[in-house]
C-alpha cells in the first residue's frame, strides 16, 4: 500500500504543479518534470524510481505516443518523408562530431568520447509530442516532419549504437538474455517494420472489427490498448523504444472507424494517471553527486546537447526547404533527449563504452536537456505564429 501513497502525492503535486504552470504560461511537461526533480533524491528525497513507478512511467509513455499516432496526419507524415530524413541525418552528425570532440577536452578516450557523441544523437520525441498537442501544432507540415525524423533518428541512433558494441566487443544489446549481433539487430528492425506495414494496412481493422462483436464493455477500446501494448513490447524486442512502436499501433488505430472511441477513452486515462508519472520519473533521474566537481563537463554537454540539434536539424530543414521559423520549430521539437537519451547512455554503459565516473555527469546533462527543451519548443512555436501572422 506504500505504493499508493507514494501515486496519491505524485497525482495531487503534478495536479497543483501543472495549474501554476499554465499561469504563468509554462508547458504542462515541465511543472511535472520539476516536481520529479524536488520530490526525488535531488532535493527532498521522498519519492524514489522504485519498480512500480518505473512500470507506470513506462505505460504512460506508451500512451502518450499512441495519442500522438492516433491524432497524426498519415498523409501529411507520408508528405514529408524527405524532409524527415535529413532533419534526422543532420540531426546526428552534428551532435555526434561537436558532442564527441568536446568531450575529448575533458579526459575521455576516443572510445567514450564517440559513444557520448551517440548518446547525443539520440532524439525523444514524447516530451515534444506533448508540447505539440498543447500548442494543436501536431498536424502542421513541422509537426510530421518532428515526428518522421525522431522515427528516423531513433533507428539511426540504434544502428550506430549496435555498431560500437559489435566493433568495440561489448557485452551487445540484449534481446531475450541473448547477445544480438548487428546483422539481427538491422534484420528484426526491418521485420519489425514489415509487420507495421500489415497492422496499418489489414491486422488493425481487422482484429477491432472482431472486437466490436463482442459483447464485453468497451472491447473496442481494450483491442486498440492490447495494440498499442503488443506493438510497444514488440519494438523494445528488436531493439527500438516502445514508443516507437506505440506511435505506429496510433496511426493504425487513426485508419479505422474506431478512432474516436479509442481516443476519447484512453486519452483520460493517459492524462489522469500514467502520462503525468512518466514526467515526473524523468525529474527522479536527477542527483547532484559530482556536481561541484564535474560541474563544466555537465554544462559543456547541456549547451551542446540542445545547440546540436536546434543548429543541426534547423540546418537539415533549412535544406529540405523550410523558411527560418519553421526550421527553429523543428529544431526545437528535435532537442528533448528524456529516455531514448537514457536508454542509450544505460546500454553502452553496461557494454562496458563508458566509465562510471562520467555516467553520472552524462545522465545528468541529459535531463538538463530534457528539461529546457520544452520551453525552447513553446519559444519556437510563438515566434513561428508570429512570423505566420506578419505575413
């Protein structure tokens, strides 16, 4: 029963936080971003990342990229395929290169300094889904092209990462218990995609044509959460994040007759419970050992975390043919790190490319990033309706 107090304090503190948020005009994310930070070890102490809120925060970011998939533009995201890919391309080279150099100034090897360079590289979509939903910036020509390249940029990140483990002898990404090479890394990604090709086009309308049969109380809705579930647990197996999988499981869900019932009762429940808990478990995974000792290094990676993808997916959609404010749009929905970020830095770390003495420091810049990038996106967002307004 600890457990649910421990849910009672976290619900009622993101509730209070959150509607001071909106006051003062913050992002809803960040007010439950801070409330992990002053509840959790870095200040308080109260609430710690045990199993079960790990659990919920889990679910809560499966949900909330599924709302994402299911409120996305198929159309508009097949649109901008291109722009997609070299926003994500250019999103990962410059973090790589700029990232790993810096880091080298700080005493690490080559080794650690790429592998910090990957960590980087990586892009968490779901904190910028949240602030595109809020600002109804979802389904612009920026919005799809945010989203197409996080997809993008997450199987870019894996390959790289699947890379070093395989060239540097690592321990390997896991998949099962067993060690995965990179050559069944890349071909399970690609069945996993085959198979999204099959729930979107067939499997979905399918199986929630079969649920509405059923005379069980919204068994419509349990189809599309047994989905949504299936394909996140799926795309964690081939290696990919489960939000990945959950944002395809929406857009799925998004071709059928039966998209508005599944959003009308799953998005209370995301909002009410597990999509605050997954913010607030992002706040948790911050601690200030080392702080005043490697306080340089975390501010090194925290400034460049956010310039390298606000420059180098700004550039990449500069390039695609995005006038300035569209780009700065796009850059911004393309800095947030939160748990693919995490992901990456616990995998290389336990496969050996990094030392524990800078796994701290990293994970800290992390959430510093994670943290600032919401407000960086509403920024972009305002200047870019600005602009749209004086034209």
């Amino acid at each position: 029963m600890a457990f649910i107090g421990t849910l009672t304090l976290l619900l009622i503190t993101t509730l209070l936080a959150g509607h001071l948020g909106q006051r003062v005009g913050l992002p809803a994310v960040v007010p439950q971003l801070l409330v992990g930070v002053v509840l959790g070890p870095a200040m308080l102490g109260w609430v710690h990342a045990d199993t079960n809120l790990t659990t919920f925060a889990d679910i809560g970011v499966v949900i909330l990229m599924f709302l994402g998939g299911m409120e996305s533009d198929i159309d508009l995201l097949k649109r901008y395929l291109r722009p997609a890919l070299i926003v994500a391309c250019a999103g990962v080279i410059m973090p790589v290169v700029l990232v790993g150099l810096a880091s080298r100034g700080f005493g690490v090897s080559w080794t650690e300094a790429a592998f910090i360079g990957v960590i980087f590289s990586a892009t968490s979509v779901s904190i910028s889904v949240a602030v595109l939903k809020e600002f109804h910036y979802l389904n612009t020509r920026e919005g799809a092209t945010i989203l197409g390249a996080a997809v993008a940029d997450d199987i870019i990140g894996v390959i790289l990462l699947s890379v070093m483990i395989a060239i540097l002898g690592g321990e390997g990404l896991n998949t099962g218990g067993q060690q995965s090479n990179l050559a069944i890394v890349l071909g399970e990604q690609v069945a996993f995609f085959v198979f999204i090709y099959i729930l979107i086009r067939w499997l979905t309308p399918m199986l929630l044509h079969f649920s509405d049969r059923l005379t069980m109380t919204s068994s419509s809705t349990i189809m599309a959460m047994v989905i949504c579930l299936g394909t996140a647990w799926l795309a964690e197996e081939v290696g990919l994040s489960g939000a990945v999988g959950a944002f395809f499981a929406g857009v799925a869900v998004a071709q059928t007759d039966y998209k508005a019932e599944a959003l009308s009762d799953i998005e209370p429940l995301g909002y009410a419970t597990f999509i605050p808990l997954f913010f607030v478990s992002v706040g948790l995974n911050v601690k200030f050992d080392g702080l005043s000792r490697d306080w340089l290094f975390i501010l090194v990676l925290s400034v460049l975390g956010v310039v390298t993808k606000l420059w180098g997916c700004g550039l990449g959609a500069r390039l695609s043919g995005f006038e300035r404010s569209s780009a700065h749009v796009i850059g911004a929905g393309m800095i947030s790190r939160g748990e693919m970020g995490l992901i990456t830095a616990q995998i290389g770390y336990a496969a050996h490319l990094l030392r524990p003495d800078f796994y701290s420091s990293i994970i800290l810049a992390i959430i510093v990033v994670t943290i600032v990038a919401p407000f960086m996106l509403k920024f972009s967002i305002a200047r870019a309706n600005r602009a749209a307004t004086t034209h």
